[in-house]
C-alpha cells in the first residue's frame, strides 16, 4: 500500500468482502481513514483484509441481520482505532429472481432483515457508540430498485424503497450532528448483481445516459474505485423537519451558513466527507 496521510477519521462498512463495499473501502483508505470492513464469508473477508492492507484495515465475519454481529463489529472498530466516524451500509442481499404473486414470504422477510433492518441496527450502534457525542456520516447504498418498479426482484426494490425512507427518518432524528445519505446506484459490474447484465448488457445500459454500466475508475491516487453509474439524485430536507419545530428550532438545527454541509442530509446521492 502507497503511504498517504492519514485522516485521523475510521469508517465501518459492511457487506466488503467484493463489490460495491469493498471499492467504498479503497476509496476510504485513499483518502487516509482507518476502516473496519464486514463480510459474511470468513476467507473471502480475509482476502480482502490483506488486499487493502492489514495496516490499517480490521475485518469483522458475520451476517449483517445477527445483531450479535453488528455489536462486535462496532465494538472491535472502537477497540482496535477509538471512534467510527462514518458508517457504510452496503450489505444487501437479493436472493430471488420471480414473479411478486409467487414471492415466497419467509424470503421476503430474509430480505429485509438484511436490506433494512440491519442497517437501522448497524446506525443504532454506531450512534450510541461514537456518534451522538461527536458527530459523523452514514450512507445508506440503496438501488433505483427502490425508486421505480422493479419487476421480478420486488422484494429487493420494496426493501430499498424502505431503506431510502429509513434514511430520511435517521436524517431528522441524528441531525444536526451525523449527516445520513442514501446512495441510489443502477446496475453495477458485481458478481452480486450479475444475473442483471450478464449476457444482455447492451440491452441493460440502453436507459443510462453514461450508455455503461456502474464499474471502477482510477482513484487520483492509483486506486480503483467504484462508480455507480445511474445515480439517482433527490431532495435534502430541512434536518430539523420543517413545520415539526418552531422557527427557533428549526435555525438551531440548521447549519449557519456558509459552515460545511453538517447536518444537511436526507438526500439520495452523497459522499462521506
């Protein structure tokens, strides 16, 4: 790993191992931050722990829905770099490909254990443990499944549908210390989503204005990147949640202007920053 400066700031992301989490982790350890990553699959999170560097990197095995592994994974990042600043919700699974009526339930559920529940539980922790005293950020990676129908992978879309309204709900509710932000990505190159594309990518990328699907790009300092292609960008709403408080409420909550972008969250294309 080339040396860079080192932030100061640690970022938790789950669902790491590859893909989407895994080009967010690089991305973070350009910039200088100290990162915990989370996958299910033992070897395979190894893989990726020596891959961007033991230096500097911890990796947490576990099922993003066992809340069992979501407190470990919050108390060996505290334990192992002081703090979690940011948080990357990326775990996501989407386990079946079929008509709604013939949706099964127990795997709708399965669905949006991962999809959403985890995530509030991930931020629940990351806020008792670092957040709510000193500030921080949390993206949420979402889907334009979950802005538009979807057909054949409902329980995947309606699970980021919930997913970017439980964005908006962390938004109010953590403002104006963490900015919270959902990510709305198209199809991207990943082994995840693969029976999206494969073998029919012209047809896929016929919609996108960029004419490609989400991929890497080379970081400024010779990393690998993702980017997202189709990437839905939406409102950022009042933090202190407009007509809910009085005016002085509502300036309290609010950033002064010209102060950097604390507390403006909510909306569906961020960075953490």
């Amino acid at each position: 790993m080339t040396s860079v400066e080192l932030s100061g700031k640690v970022a938790l992301v789950t669902g790491a191992s590859r893909g989407i989490g895994l080009g967010v982790a690089e991305a973070l350890l350009a910039r200088g931050d100290r990162v915990c990553i989370t996958g299910r699959n033992e070897d395979t999170l190894k893989e990726a722990v020596e891959k961007l560097g033991a230096d500097r990197v911890i990796g947490v095995a576990g099922k993003a829905h066992d809340e069992e592994h979501q407190a470990l994974a919050v108390e060996r990042t505290m334990e192992a770099f002081g703090r979690v600043d940011f948080l990357v919700n990326n775990a996501g699974t989407n386990p079946v490909f079929g008509p709604i009526a013939d949706l099964d339930l127990n795997v709708a559920r399965k669905v949006f254990e991962t999809n959403v529940i985890s995530a509030l539980g991930f931020a629940q922790r990351t806020w008792h443990a670092w957040q709510k005293d000193n500030g921080g950020a949390i993206v949420n990676i979402a889907s334009l499944a979950g802005v538009a129908p979807s057909p054949f992978i409902a329980a995947y879309g309606v699970s980021k549908a919930a997913l970017i309204n439980l964005t908006g709900q962390l938004a109010h509710e953590f403002a104006p210390l963490v900015r919270v932000n959902a990510i709305a990505p198209a199809v991207v190159k990943t082994k995840f989503a693969q029976a999206l594309y494969e073998g029919r990518e012209e047809e896929v990328v016929a919609g996108y204005p960029l004419g490609r699907l989400g991929g890497a790009v080379r970081h400024r300092r010779g990393r690998r990147v993702p980017h997202l292609g189709a990437v839905r960008l939406g409102h950022r709403p009042d933090p202190g949640g407009g007509r809910r408080h009085p005016p002085e409420r509502r300036r309290e909550l609010s950033p002064a202007r010209g102060a950097p972008a604390r507390g403006r969250s909510g909306g569906w294309g961020a960075r953490v920053r």
